[in-house]
C-alpha cells in the first residue's frame, strides 16, 4: 500500500471547490480575508473562538498580531481570573512547595496508610491546579499567543512532572521560569531556567559537585554527592541552546558540568530569606575551583560567575539562535520550516540580543507565514487539537479533568513529557492510527455535551464521571445519569460553521451535510480539517 | 564468518539452511514458512547500563570503576547470576534466568552504533532508522523491513502486520508502509464512539480518500476491529497466572507484554511488533542489587519473561531484540550514578536463538581498551545483529537486506551466529 498525502495544493483546492459548491452553511462574507484572520488565530493561538474572530475581522490581523505581542496590555476576562484565583497552591514560593513535599514525604514514611493519602492528596491536588491553570488559560485567555509560547518554551526547557520533587514544583516552574519571560529576553528566560530547583532536580544538577569533593553533612539527601554530574550540562547546550550539531565536544560538556558545579538548591529550605522566593543556592563547596577550557576558551576561577557568564556566552551564540529559529519557524510556519526563513529568524535574534517578541515579529510578518500555503498545513498535537476543540465549540468550562484524561490517551500527558527534549510538533510525531480513533472518539464525546466539564471541581467522582460519559453507550442510558448541571447542552453546528468555514473542506462539509443533526458537530470536529492548523 | 561463504555452502547442499530434525520445515517453502517467523523489538529508551545487566564480574577493572553500584560476584550477597563464567546477570533479571538455561536467551555485548554521539536522541534515531550519521532517512527499519517482508499465506497483508504498543508511532515504524498502533494498558481493548454503526457510517464517509489521515483512519478501525475480536473476553492465560504466582502483572510494561503476546499467539497476522519502556537514564543514585535502576530491570524480566510465556509454541518462531541507544560510562560519576556512553549489550530472546552464550568480541575494561578513555568499546555493529535476524530469521535475500540497511555495506555480510543452525 502506497501513502499518497493529501498536498497543501489539493487541499486548498478542495476548500475552494467547497466554498463555491457547497451551501451547507451560510458561507462567510469574505472569504478571504476570514481565511486570513483564522490562520492568525490557529497559529499565534490555540484556534478560533466565537468572539475572538469577530475581534479580528473588526481590527485587522496585524492589529491583532500587535496586540497578541504586547499581552501585559490585556486584562484578562474578570471570570477567568475568579477561577484562577479560586487555584491556591498556584500562589505558593519555591520554599513551600518543597516544605510540604518533604512534610508530604516523612509523613509517608512514618505514617503507614495516612501519610500515604496525605502524600497522594497533595500530588493530586498540584496536579490538577496546574493543569487546570495552564488549560483554562489555553481556552479563554484573550492572551493567547503569550499562552502558545508558555507552551513552547515549557517544551523547549521541559521538566517531567512524575520525578520526584518536580510533583510539587512543576506549575512554579513556569509561573515563575517560563511564562515571565516567554515572549522578553531569551537571556533571562534561560537563567531562569538554569536557576531554578525544578530543572536543578530534573536534570540532576543539583547533586553536581566537583570532582573528589567529601560531603561533610551527615545525611541528608546531598550526603551522597560526591562528584561530577554532567547530565544538565549536556542537555543545556544539546537541547536548551546551541543544538546537537553546535559544535561542541564531549569534553565541552565535561567543563560546563565543571563549571555549574555548586550550582544547587537547599532541599530542606532551612535558610529562611524571607526576601527571596527562590530555594536557589550556590555552594561555594561544591565548586570545583580549578581553571575551566571550554568552547575554546580559557576560564579563569571565579566561582558562581563561571556559570552565568557560561549563560551569557550560550544564550548569544550564532548556533543558538539557528537552533532557536528551527525551532520556532517549525512550530509557526512549517514541519521542514524553510531555510531563508531560518536564517532571517536567527540574523533577527543576533541582532535585537535576543529578544524573542522581535523574532517572533519578523516571522509572522514573513511571506512564509503568510503564504495561503501554509494554512492548514501543520497536524495539531493532541494539545492543540484538545484545547482548539473546546474554544471552537464555545463550552464553558469548570473542570479540566476530561481534557486532562483525553491528553493522556492521546499520548501527551499534561507536563507528563518523560525526556528533557519535551513533546514534538510534527505530524510525524503525532499521526498514527490510533490517535484517529481517539480524537474522533473525543469529538463525538465532546460534540454531544457530554463531557462534564460543569461539573465542580472539587467534586472527587468528576474522574469517573468523565469515565462514564466517554464510554460509547453514552448517548443512550449513562448520560442521563449526569446532572443536567455537570454536562453541556450538544453543540451549535452552525456556529461552529460560522466559525470555521474557511478551513472546512468540500467532502466535510458534503459528510456533514448528509449525516444525522446530532452527529454534525461531532464531524466537524473530527475532520481532517479540524485536525490541521 | 563472511555469509557469502554461508550462502556457497549452502547453495552446494541445493537445500537452504533448513533446519534439519523434529521441528524442521522440510515440506514448507522458505517464503511461506518465513511469513509464520515473528519479529519483537524492545528498545530501552534512555540508555540502559549494560554493564549492570551483563555483568563482567571478572574482570577487577569493573569493580576498580564503581566503588559503591558494583553487583557482586555470583554467590554473594545480591551478586549477580552467573551466565558462562564470566559474565552474571543482574539479579533482578532472574524471571530470565529460565530461558538462558534452556538456550533461549543470548547477549551480544560491547555492541551498538558506530556514531559516536552521546545525545539520546540522535543516537536514538540513528538506531531506528538504522542510518548512523544520517539524519535525512525518512522512514525507519522496521518500516522497511515490512516492505521488503514476502506476502503472508492468502495474499494481501493488512494494517496489523506490524503493530506498535502506545499512543505515539516512534521513529523505527515510520514511512511507507502502514503500521497499527494499539494503546497501552486495557485501553487497547475499550469499545470507542466508532463502536456504533450509525457514528462508523457517518466518519466512514468522511474519510473515504486515499489520503494519509484517511489510511490512518481505516487501519485505526481494521486494527481496533482485530483486538476486539481477538482479546475482548479473553481470560487471562493460565500459563501467564503461574508464571506470576497468580499475583497480578506488577507494570505498565508486563501488562502490556502479556497482552501483545495474547495478540500475537492469536493473531496470525501480527508478525512484527515493536515496544519502547522508557527510565533508563541513571544519572543519579541508580543502586546495585536494590535500588533505582534493579526497580526498573525487574518489570522489564518479568515483562520480557509473560511475553516469551504468552506467546506458547508461537515463541519457538519469534525472536525478541531488546536493544538501548548507547551505554554508559565505565566509571560511576560522583552521585553513585553513570553517564553517557558508548558500547551496550543488545538481547536476543526466542526459540531460534543461539542462547545460552554471550556473543561478540569482549574487549575489555582495561583503561587502554575504552572508548576516549571513559566507555565500553564497541565491537560489534547492531546492524549487525539486526542483518543476521532479518536473513537467517525472515528469509530476507542480499538485495532486500541492502534495502533495510542501506548503509551498512559490508557490515551486514559479517555474521556472528546469534541465532541456530
């Protein structure tokens, strides 16, 4: 059997056909324009929603993109901010984070059955206030390329949530690593990172001491750290800036451990400093004080310096900003982003000293990004399909548990990326049989009101109840055992039509036309169409 | 021993390699009886530390390099299990034990990819796309391997000749060639949305084309529609509850493993399926005998060992590689952990394997014979390996292999003998 994809050409040209030939819906007024406009909010956003289209047609797509690159100018909806306010561990410091996790921890050791629920208690609980800050922000933030980079960087700098420690500190992570600085200075974005327990813990630097070093403390989890760790060093220049082909050596990575020696954080947060909210400490013991050579140069000792000058000289190199540009002219534009593309990207970083809002300024106003080629030409993740589901079907939402469940079957749990080079946005990564069935299997679930994404958050059987109402006998007897409350009314084909005219092609909306009203919703979402962006 | 000189001798018998005595399939053909071989590959993503698994407990330098997560030699407390004298087997692999004495398991140590790169993820890569050094290879050697596999008995192969486990197809099942995927855990075998007629009619239609997603749809259904069928109502296996002690499977991995196997023994059609457990990365406090990474090999035996068990007389057919992008340094770094490195040991599983040995040239720990001075050399090219599987296993000809592996050249005319006569 041979594959014969459908070309970014034969799509556009179905989409015509289906435009011109086809009245199942009031087509847009303009056509064109509204392509644009969708475009704009499928790539600098997670897809059309009701009112944002209409905000966009009213002030024009470069006056959107301008305002998408300033969001401290945007209040968020007073709603949304209610419902953020109501997440109370998305409020806590470094310090309390690992407080209570030790706290969690000795009372699992000493404590039998009791301090086991007190631990999973609260792993639960941080895990799903910070999913539930991080998607209800996806769905309804006006915000939303500031959201679509939160995700970027996450990726880029990603920490796994099911090690240890990173349970309870991954939603500080980024509020306090990542969404400050995704759209600033990449400089400060990878300092943040660099310093902060989440990633010192993920990939082990923490423990990184130098060679031959005795720990003097008796006990204690850094009794055992006597020596070098070259875990962060490698993947900080591997993955977090100069890329794999970027020229450095085995022994590059054996003095960049060197030289981040000491660089740890107090895991008993017993130095109180009120002032600083940061568990951070560099431990002047642990340093290994000889001199370093490293990319070819020489370092002289000079202690937690060493490092941040390290930072310095990574976040401003040439093979940097390639690797960065790749990166974000592959998430914005293309799979195999084109190469004058790239190029322009990283002259753009070199030359604004690494400012990620003038980059990405430069390439949404490329000819590239807006070349109609492009449209429709990525397959969502499973992150994007999920949350772009929801805003274009316009469900209020109170509870993200369902999502929650719906990306772990698709294969992208929430934070749940295992390997530091976090999750791909390639079809390649994300197309395969079964995910068809899984999105379609959502879609419908979705499409008919079933999920109960009303339902409180608080109530613990929400999990089950999301069991029972993405099982396919739903629609007869089980959904009638949701309380109308939990549950949302079936879905609006023909705004959902409205909405998303321009991408539907003339065989979706034919197989929409034709099927019974109650699965066309559904359709809609679970079509090719829906599934790129 | 060069195969060209295999192929000679056996073109001068005019017989094949048959295997000749009371399992021997003299009345079938080779292309037929091929097509009844089974192919598991497990890939250890993350860098398993094959110095633990395979242990070289004679050599002193082993135990000079690990002061604290050396095993210990065979009869000590938590020492390892002795495999030919020279090497042991880590403990918490014992469920595995069964089968190396019985000459189902093998080790080709100091083996892996000539790319000298110590990043996961291109190494990775290089070793399911079997391409080291090549990044542009589209498509991946299981993918290719499918393409050049002879038609199954009855003609056309469907969708489930080769299936993965998990919700993501890796990098080694990409390409042209169509590969199910079936979910992990007792997803695989739910009823979905697309379960009810009137749902199936109503996106049948919207995915008639011949397009990609359209041929991802229908594999989709056609392999959801096989699991059903296959697994649904299945009871566990009597022979998997014993080899459990009747406890119930202890990982996501076993679970997984027993399932497959209950797939495959059933499901004739099913004849390469690929499986990746992840965890292996143990920079830190990865213990001896007990601790992090003993927590990770154990599942993984008892997984390996429900799936050799699983499969029944289907396992006499199969080979199982169990393979890990790179190895790890000889020397424990300074938080009792190890970091990247070079030569590992790949696993060779299944009825037709040459077991009961540890293949390849050992090259030793001696500080002169490390790779840059830190890492197991590698003697032996997992191409290699994997080359000698495909012929001697699937039946595959000169030019097909050419095809699979196409830029080992010479490499894959070498031969090692990992499986039987």
């Amino acid at each position: 059997m041979t594959i014969l994809p459908l070309g970014k050409r034969t799509r556009r040209w179905i989409a015509a056909l289906g435009l011109a030939a086809c009245g199942v819906s009031a087509a847009p007024a303009e056509p064109a324009a509204d392509a644009v406009a969708v475009h704009v909010l499928n790539r600098l956003g997670y897809g059309p929603a009701p009112g944002e289209l209409d905000h966009v047609r009213q002030i024009g797509v470069d006056r959107y993109i301008e305002e998408q690159l300033h969001p401290e100018r945007m209040p968020l909806p007073a709603s949304l901010q209610r419902q953020l306010d109501a997440l109370g561990s998305t409020r806590l410091s470094q310090r309390d984070l690992i407080e209570q996790y030790r706290h969690a921890a000795q009372a699992a050791r000493n404590d039998g059955e009791q301090g086991r629920a007190e631990r999973r208690a609260l792993d639960q609980r941080i895990a799903l206030e910070s999913g539930q800050a991080r998607l209800l922000r996806a769905i309804r933030s006006p915000r939303q390329l500031q959201e679509v980079m939160v995700e970027f960087w996450f990726n880029h700098f990603n920490v796994y949530r099911g090690k240890g420690l990173d349970r309870v500190l991954i939603e500080n992570y980024e509020r306090e690593a990542i969404r400050p600085y995704a759209m600033g200075r990449f400089r400060d974005l990878l300092g943040a990172t660099a310093h902060h327990p989440a990633m010192l813990f993920y990939l082990d630097n923490w423990l990184s001491s130098a060679p031959g070093y005795q720990a003097t403390r008796a006990g204690g989890p850094l009794a055992k750290a006597n020596g070098l760790n070259e875990n962060y060093a490698r993947e900080l220049m591997e993955l977090h800036t100069l890329g794999v082909d970027g020229g450095y050596t085995q022994r590059d990575v054996t003095e960049l451990a060197r030289i981040l020696t000491g660089w740890t954080f107090d895991p008993r947060a017993r130095r109180v400093d009120a002032a600083s909210a940061s568990a951070f400490a560099f431990d002047a013991r642990r340093h290994d004080p000889g001199d370093k050579a490293w990319l070819g140069q020489h370092v002289a000792a000079r202690a937690a310096a060493e490092g941040e000058w390290a930072l310095d000289v990574l976040a401003a190199h040439p093979a940097t900003a390639h690797h960065l540009a790749y990166e974000l002219a592959q998430a914005f534009v293309d799979d195999a982003p084109p190469p004058a593309l790239v190029d322009r990207l990283a002259r753009r970083f070199l030359d604004t000293d690494g400012s990620i809002a003038a980059v990405l300024k430069t390439l949404f106003d490329s000819a590239e990004f807006r070349d109609p080629g492009a449209r429709g030409a990525k397959f969502k993740t499973p992150y994007q399909y999920v949350v772009s589901s929801v805003r274009a079907a316009d469900l209020p939402v109170a509870n993200v548990r369902p999502l929650l469940a719906t990306l772990t079957q698709l294969g992208m749990p929430l934070y749940g990326c295992q390997t530091p080079d976090g999750y791909h946005n390639t079809e390649q990564a994300w197309l395969n049989p079964d995910a068809m069935t899984r999105r379609i299997h959502f879609a419908t679930a979705l499409a008919s009101g079933r999920l109960p994404l009303a339902r409180p958050m608080d109530d613990a059987d929400v999990g089950a109840a999301a069991d029972t109402a993405m099982s396919p006998d739903a629609d007869n007897g089980a959904a009638a055992r949701l309380p109308a409350a939990w549950a949302s009314a079936p879905v609006d084909v023909d705004a959902m039509l409205a909405l998303l005219g321009p991408t539907l092609s003339a065989r979706t909306r034919a197989a929409v036309a034709h099927a019974e009203p109650s699965l066309r919703a559904a359709l809609v979402l679970g079509s090719p169409d829906f599934m790129h962006h | 021993m060069l195969r060209r000189h295999v192929l000679q001798s056996a073109a001068a018998f005019g017989a094949g390699w048959l295997p000749v005595g009371p399992r021997a399939w003299a009345a079938v053909g080779a292309t037929a009886r091929a097509a009844q071989r089974r192919l598991v590959v497990v890939f250890l993503r993350g860098a398993v530390d094959g110095l633990s698994v395979v242990v070289p407990y004679s050599e002193p330098a082993y135990y000079r390099a690990r002061s604290s997560i050396a095993l210990g030699r065979p009869g000590a407390d938590g020492g390892v299990l002795d495999l030919d004298g020279r090497f042991g087997l880590h403990p918490a692999l014992a469920s595995l034990l069964p089968a190396w004495q019985s000459g189902r398991l093998a080790f080709v140590h100091a083996s892996g990819s000539p790319d000298t790169t110590r990043s996961h993820f291109d190494a990775q890569d290089y070793m399911e796309s079997a391409t080291p050094g090549r990044k542009a290879t589209p498509d991946g050697w299981l993918n290719r391997l499918l393409g050049v596999l002879p038609p199954p008995p009855g003609g056309r192969a469907g969708p489930t000749r080769a299936v993965s486990v998990g919700p993501v197809l890796p990098r080694i099942c990409a390409g042209r060639q169509p590969v199910a995927n079936i979910a992990s855990g007792s997803g695989a075998t739910k009823p979905t949305a697309l379960d009810r007629p009137r749902v199936a009619d109503a996106f049948d239609a919207l995915y008639a084309g011949d397009d990609k997603m359209a041929q991802a749809y229908r594999a989709s259904q056609q392999a959801h529609r096989e699991m059903i069928d296959t697994l649904r109502g299945d009871a566990p296996d009597p022979d998997m509850q014993a080899a459990n002690n009747g406890a119930s499977l202890p990982s996501g991995f076993a679970d997984d493993a027993a399932r497959l196997a209950r797939l495959m023994r059933n499901d004739a059609r099913v004849q390469l399926a690929f499986m990746a457990v992840g965890g292996w990365d143990t920079h830190a406090n990865q213990g001896a005998a007990s601790g992090a990474l003993a927590g990770r090999l154990q599942p993984l035996g008892q997984g390996l060992a429900a799936l050799a068990t699983g499969l029944g007389p289907v396992f006499d057919e199969t080979t199982v590689i169990v393979m890990s992008e790179f190895g790890r340094t000889v020397h424990q770094n300074g938080n009792g952990g190890t970091d990247h490195g070079h030569g590992n040991a790949m696993w060779l599983l299944g009825g037709r394997v040459a077991g009961g040995q540890v293949h390849g040239r050992w090259p030793g720990l001696d500080a002169s014979a490390l790779y840059e001075g830190r890492d197991l050399a590698i003697t032996t090219d997992f191409r290699q390996v994997l080359a000698e599987v495909c012929e001697r296993h699937l039946d595959l000809r000169d030019a097909q292999l050419a095809e699979v592996f196409p830029d080992a050249g010479a490499i894959v005319a070498q031969r090692l003998g990992v499986l039987r006569a």
